[in-house]
C-alpha cells in the first residue's frame, strides 16, 4: 500500500458490471484498502465507476490523544490506549 494516501478518488470501467465487480475486487485485494463510496453509471457501452477509498489517515483517540484500541469486529476499547 502507496504511504501516499491523500489521493483517495479512483476510477474503474469495465465493458459489463460483473467485469467492473471484477476490476474493483482486485483493486481491492492488491491495494488492501476498502472503498468508502461508490458510484456507478453507464457511459455508452461501458460501466463506469467513481470511489473515493477509505483514507488511512483517519485515527480513532481517545480525549486525551492517544490513539484507541479496536477490536477485530470493530468494538471500540474506551479504557486501553496504545501509548
């Protein structure tokens, strides 16, 4: 994954939807990284697909700074910090 994370839009096309699937599921896989919005259209012949990727900037603290502990499911740990 790129260190450079501040240019989250991207863009996909495919001939058919089940090939633009296809395109943005390897992109996926590859860049380890999820899509925060989607938006599909039909150009033409062609799907086409605008999404901006959930920038891994975002960190979740606590009041005091320090960032917060999550769990593998997405609970947040109030009590631990990672100092």
């Amino acid at each position: 994954m790129s260190a450079d994370n501040s240019h989250n839009l991207l863009y996909f096309e495919s001939p058919s939807m089940r090939e633009l699937y296809e395109c943005m599921d390897k992109w996926q896989a590859a860049n380890g990284k999820r899509l925060l919005s989607v938006c599909v259209q039909q150009d033409k012949e062609r799907f086409c697909c605008i999404a901006l990727s959930n920038p891994t900037e975002v960190i979740i603290t606590g009041v005091d700074g320090y960032k917060a502990q999550v769990s593998g499911y997405g609970s947040l740990h109030v009590a631990s910090y990672v100092r």
